[in-house]
C-alpha cells in the first residue's frame, strides 16, 4: 500500500502532466486533454485533438511527447498509456473506454 508521500509524490505527478499539456492546448485550442492516475503506478493521458486527423498514430503521439519531455523522469515513467485520438474516434476507440468509464482506482 501507497503511504502518504507516495500519494503527494503521485498527485505532483499528475499536476505536471497537466501543466505540460497545456502548452499543448495553448498551440491546439481544440484539444481536449484528460489525465488520470489509474494506481500508484500508472498514469493514463488522452488527448481528443481534430488536428490528429490527417496524422497517422506514431505523428500523434510525437507531438505530445514532445511537451512531455521537459517534465522529469520519474514523472514520465510513470505515464503507462498515451490515447491520442480524433473527436470522430472517441466511439470506435476501444482504449477511449477506459477514460470515459474509469475503474475505480487500486490503492
């Protein structure tokens, strides 16, 4: 079990993330960013952007990472899954599941 500054340390993590990915936004207006903690462990990141369209999957996710990059490495070991999708993607995406109906969190 997590103890207390593993969680402070896992909620700072997931903070920078997000402070990353508003640069992001910044640059992609359009873009939706969520980002979540699923466990101790793993944090999930997806990013619903119209401007993926015409990208294939491996353009999409260089684009995050490269705002990524910046944050720490223990911050980014810690990202397990990066879903970098389209708004006409959210339904056939099955990994978009997961952020649309998230299982409750394992301490």
């Amino acid at each position: 079990m997590a103890n207390k500054h593993q969680l402070q340390v896992a909620d700072n993590s997931v903070h920078q993330i997000r402070g990353a990915l508003e640069c992001y936004r910044s640059e992609h207006p359009s873009a939706q960013v969520d980002v979540y903690r699923s466990n101790p462990v793993c944090i999930r990141i997806r990013v619903v952007d119209p401007d993926f369209h015409d990208l294939d999957r491996v353009e999409r996710e260089e684009r995050v990472w490269n705002v990524l990059e910046g944050l720490p490495g223990d911050v980014r070991r810690d990202i397990s899954v990066l879903l970098a999708i389209t708004p006409g993607e959210m339904e056939t995406s099955g990994m978009n599941l997961e952020f649309e109906y998230q299982m409750p969190r394992v301490p």
